[in-house]
C-alpha cells in the first residue's frame, strides 16, 4: 500500500546556501540550549553534542493532537485503575512470567510487598501515552505503547517549541509560528514530583533520581532536577545508581529509606533498567529494598507491572475495558485508540496470531516485555522468530501488534558531525503526550496532562528511539485538514 503525505509547513526542498546557513543556526542554538546528549562513541562528563533533531516542525493533524491531549487523564487514570487490579494483573502476566525473568523478578518483589504490607499507599505516575497516525484509517492516531517507567524527553522536548520559532522566524515565515502549540511538559512532570514530596510532608526529606552508571541523556535528566531547584530551592536532589541505593541506602524503624542521614520522599527511576541494567542481585535487592520503603515511588512496582506489553494486550481484548471504564462515549474514546493486538499464549487464540503473522508478517510487530527502543521485530523477522518459537514458552513474553502506517513527511535530520547540507529525507513521526497522576487504591488526587513530545525517524527505520540514535526529536506543526 503506498503511504500517503502531509504537507511540510513551508515548500520544500531549501535552497542549500540558505539551508546551510540555517542548519548552523540551529545546531547553535541547540547547543546554547541544552538540546543535547553525550557522545556514546567518545563519552565524556565534560562534552555534549546536539541530540538529533528535525530542522523544521512536521505536520499533525490539529484535531488528533488535541484527542490525544482530552484523553490522557483517562488514560492516566485507566492504567491506575488496572495497577491495583491484582486479579486482572496475576491473570495477564501469569504465562509471561514463566518465560519472562526479568518481569517474574519484578512481580515477585510486588507479591513480597503485598504480603508484607504496603508500607506506602500512594503512587506518583509520569507516564507517557506514544501514538502514530494510521492512514488507512483517515489519518486518525492509533496508540502504539503506555510507558509507566522512564517516560523520557519530556524535558528538552519543552525548549523545541522556542527553537522552531526561532528557525522560522529566520527563514522569513515568522507568520506560522500561531500553528505550533506551547510544551510545559517539564514544568509539568517537576509539578508532579512537587506535589507527591509535599504530599510525604516530611520537610528534610530528599527526591531520589535513581540513574545509570553512565547518563548518556544527561541534559533531559539536569533539567528536571534545575526545574525543581529553581521552584522549590527547599528540595534537595540526590542521583544514585542501584547499586549506590544498595551500598549507601537502609530502612529505619519507620520504613523509611535513609540515604546520606536524609528520608526518601520521592524515588524518581530515571532509567527504564532493562535486564542488563539489573546485573546483580545487589540490584534486585535494591529495588525490594526501595519498594519496602515509605517513599513515593515513581514508578511503583504495580504501575511497572501495569506498563508491560502483555497488559496493553490484554486491554484490547473484548470485554476488558468494560472492567475499569465506564460504559458510554468515554469507553469508545479509549477503544479508537487501540489497534489489531493479539496473544501469543498456548491457546486457540495465540495459535491463530501465530498462523495469522506467519502468514502475513509484514502486516505485524512483535513486541517483548522490554522497555525502550531496539527490541521490536518486523517483517521477515517476525515470520522467522514465530517459526522458531511456536513451540516454546517463549513466545508467550510476547505480544503482536497490527503494524500502523502513518502518513509521509518530508524535511531535514539534522544529527551531530553529519555533512551539511542535510539531504531531505521522507520521515514520519510518533506523538507522546506526558500526565501526571498521584493516588492510592481508594483515592486520585491528582490526574492532568502535562505536555508533548514528538520523534521523528527515517521512513523505512522501524526504531524509533532518540537515545538509542535511532530517532529524531521534533515539534508537532498543526495543521488543519
């Protein structure tokens, strides 16, 4: 099927004299302002380079951006709703966690906590909602993924919206800036971490960022921890690794975590810690020792649970919004938004996704349980890993999704030590809108929508992520269709 295209928000191809100039501008002013990143081939604390970007703001139809903005605090409060369903999880998750280590290690420390007893009630939840626009379907937003953990670029992705005027403004057409909709996603997500901290009402207790060994995406992290030292200088902010939280970090007799003297109001996980991340059991003990703890987490052990890939599976399913969303135009807001997703469980029905994507694989995306980007697979490799694992438990830490086409935009990737002048390039793009939610199992005290991001990648790269170098960051140009 061939893909259809959205206009650029000025004629393109540039002229290359005035194409240089302006990507000059550009990346300056990227690194003036903090739309970074370290260099992964030659790391250093003391240098950063411009995090990839798109030179010009890409189209999106006004009328999805704001859907996908209305329906965030529903969505919010959905995936809530779902992290404290402990039946609805346990039957989900229940064949995943037999091939999945790395989720049955964060369940079985979510069971340890239960059984236990919650020592902190409330959860704090950035979360983050990513869609593409499927043109088949009249160019109307179909969700890819709900992160719960590590929902990241909500920080430099609020300063694009000022760089793009300024590129504008610089190419004479200063006249479209009225199309681009303001990003207050990193005041937004600071608010909430604000909020839960007061909420903990301990005045010398501290905000834990619980980071990497080696922040690659340091200037998204800093930004948050300025953001909320500029508003509430009363806060200190510590960053440790797993294995510092380990070595440095204990409970008191009031449960509370201790690190440098100081209680943990709030503990921030700044990295989504894939397997690799969790290298030892002093990782793992860590995270239990955390979750044990009266902090606020963000996430909490259920939210994360919430966030895997078998349960945005299992809320597709016939029947399963019914449980948690109200009947009535609500519940089909949220189901619009869902595409083809299908189990691969031992079942009549996982074994009809099977045959169905063996068949079809371009059609599908296999999706693991894993965060982030680089774990997907497509086309021939879908076909050749459901071959290999059709008769292994294994495909049962898997999910398949009906592949969505958005439409083609044309422009510029403008990425560090790259020839200049760019070439124009077909990309298409991906929306992420940012919320806030803070509760417990009785009670919400606060849900909104907080912000936007939007990367871009090359057409035919299936990846999308910016800090695996896949993707591009960008700023949604709306457009009226």
């Amino acid at each position: 099927m061939s893909q259809s295209r959205l206009a650029s928000c000025i004629p393109l191809p540039l002229d290359n004299k005035v194409l240089s100039s302006v990507v000059e501008k550009a990346k300056d002013w990227a690194l003036m302002h903090g739309v970074g990143m370290r260099d992964k081939a030659h790391f250093s604390k003391d240098t950063i380079q411009i995090a990839p970007f798109v030179l010009l703001p890409s189209p999106f139809p006004r009328t999805e951006f704001t859907k996908a903005v209305d329906l965030q605090p529903v969505l919010n409060e959905l995936m809530h709703k779902v992290s404290h369903d402990d039946e609805f999880l346990e039957k989900t998750l229940q064949n995943a966690l037999e091939v999945d280590d790395f989720t049955a290690k964060l369940y079985n420390i979510w069971i340890k906590v239960r059984e236990e007893g919650i020592t902190q009630s409330l959860s704090l939840g950035l979360f983050r909602s990513d869609y593409l626009m499927q043109q088949p379907d009249s160019n109307r937003i179909k969700q890819v993924e709900f992160n719960t953990v590590a929902a990241s670029f909500g920080a430099i992705t609020s300063y694009l919206p000022t760089m793009f005027r300024y590129i504008l403004r610089q190419l004479g057409h200063g006249e479209l800036i009225k199309n681009m909709p303001e990003n207050r996603a990193l005041s937004g997500l600071c608010s909430g971490i604000i909020e839960a901290y007061d909420m903990f009402g301990v005045p010398s207790a501290v905000v834990l960022f619980v980071v990497e060994e080696v922040s690659y995406n340091i200037c998204d992290q800093r930004f948050h921890e300025f953001e909320i030292s500029e508003k509430r200088p009363d806060i200190m902010i510590y960053r440790k690794t797993l294995k510092e939280i380990y070595e440095e970090a204990e409970l008191n007799d009031k449960k509370q975590l201790i690190i440098e003297g100081r209680p943990a109001a709030v503990v921030y996980y700044r990295s989504g810690y894939e397997p690799a991340q969790y290298p030892s059991q002093k990782e793992w003990d860590a995270r239990l020792r955390v979750e044990r703890s009266s902090a606020i987490k963000c996430p909490s052990i259920h939210y994360q649970l919430a966030g895997t890939k078998k349960v945005q599976q299992a809320l597709a399913a016939p029947g399963a919004l019914e449980r948690f969303v109200a009947e009535g135009e609500l519940r089909s807001r949220v189901r619009d938004i869902f595409t083809g997703l299908y189990s691969l469980d031992f079942d009549d029905s996982g074994e009809r996704a099977v045959e169905m994507a063996i068949a079809d694989a371009e059609r599908f995306v296999l999706k693991p349980q894993r965060e982030g980007g680089g774990n997907n697979l497509y086309g021939a490799d879908v076909k050749e890993a459901l071959l290999r694992m059709r008769h292994s438990r294994e495909r049962a830490a898997y999910i398949l999704m009906e592949r969505i086409l958005p439409p083609l935009i044309s422009g510029y990737v403008v990425r560090p030590n790259a020839a200049v002048p760019p070439s124009l390039c077909d990309l298409v793009s991906e929306l992420g809108i940012f919320g806030v939610i803070i509760g417990s199992k009785e009670k919400i005290y606060s849900n909104r929508q907080v912000g936007h991001m939007l990367r871009t990648k090359l057409a035919d790269a299936n990846e999308g992520g910016v800090a695996a170098g896949l993707g591009a960051l960008d700023s949604p140009y709306l457009l009226d269709l």
